[in-house]
C-alpha cells in the first residue's frame, strides 16, 4: 500500500488505513485547511475549537458551512462539551442535523469521557432525523484507544444499535457512505 507521501506501509491481513484529518472550523466559518487539501483525505472531519462562546446562530451557521463542505465527511464533538468543565455551545442541533441528512455528513459520537458528545438526547433526535453517526475515541495516543468502549456505551443508552453506525460497516459500505 502507498501512502500519499509514495512511501510503502506494509501490512498484514485484511487492514486498510484511510488518510485523514481533524480540522478546525474557523470563528468566520471558513474550514482551516483549503479545499485542495481537504480533497486528499479519505476522511475529513471537522470541529469546533475556537470561539465557542459565539451566539447561537453564529455557532449554528459555523457547523452548517462544514456540513455543506463537499469534503467534510463529519463533524466532530458537534456540541463542545466538556463534563463538569464546560457546557455545550449555543447550537440549532435540530437544523444541523437536517442539513448533515440532505449533505450526506456525519455525525461524532466522540467517546472521550471528559466529552461524550453527543449526548444520549441529542443521539436519540439524530437518529430520528436520519443522521449517520460515527463511533470514535479522540485518542491522543494509543493508550486513549479504549475510549471506544465509552462511545459504544453512548450510543447503546441513546438506543442506537451496531446498524445505525456508519463505522461498523464493511470498509467498501463505509466508504460510499463517505461519498457527498
């Protein structure tokens, strides 16, 4: 296998690395790496870092800009929580959610236990729209993979199932859930 720097990774079994990216939503709304870049990736998800203490309709507009982006895949911890540190932002989830179903964009379940964003309320309004969600850890390092666990506990008290995550998939079913 090649990866895009023409170096050979090798591997063994039946394991495909997909090429990607977590970037940031900008406070004007703009994504922080080019389209042209953003293009290469196999998966293109984005979050909010900055800015967060924006109006709501601000925040709301800043997430949909990424939803619409052709290359954005997901979004990442759509709320910005942080347990016991920091409440969600100001955000018009039932709109985003509707703009993620018509522009084919995902939707984190982020399994990091100081975020667990999405809720299981917010879970539950997402199925019922018909969004795709994604499983993942915002690991750091490879001791912080066993975040996943947390996730899938997440997801399961929201009464979403292994079928309702787009990362459960067959690789070949996945990746034309990624097609926008």
């Amino acid at each position: 296998m090649e990866t895009g720097g023409g170096k050979k990774l090798k591997t063994g079994g039946n394991i495909t690395l997909l090429k990607g990216v977590e970037l940031d939503i900008l406070e004007d709304g703009r994504m922080d790496l080019p389209d042209d870049v953003l293009k290469e990736g196999d998966w293109v998800i984005a979050s909010i870092h900055y800015g967060q203490t924006q109006p709501r309709e601000k925040i709301t507009q800043r997430l949909l800009n990424a939803v619409r982006n052709r290359y954005v895949h997901a979004i990442g911890h759509p709320t910005g929580r942080l347990i016991g540190k920091r409440k969600g932002y100001a955000v018009d989830l039932e709109t985003v959610f509707k703009a993620a179903v018509d522009h084919g964009c995902l939707m984190e379940v982020n399994g990091q236990p100081d975020r667990l964003d999405l809720d299981d309320v917010a879970l539950t309004a997402a199925k019922k729209h018909g969004v795709g969600i994604v499983i993942d850890t915002d690991a750091h390092g490879v001791e912080e993979l066993g975040f996943m666990e947390f996730g899938v506990f997440q997801a399961r008290r929201a009464g979403l199932e292994a079928r309702d995550m787009a990362n459960t998939r067959p690789l070949a079913e996945f990746r034309k859930l990624l097609k926008k």
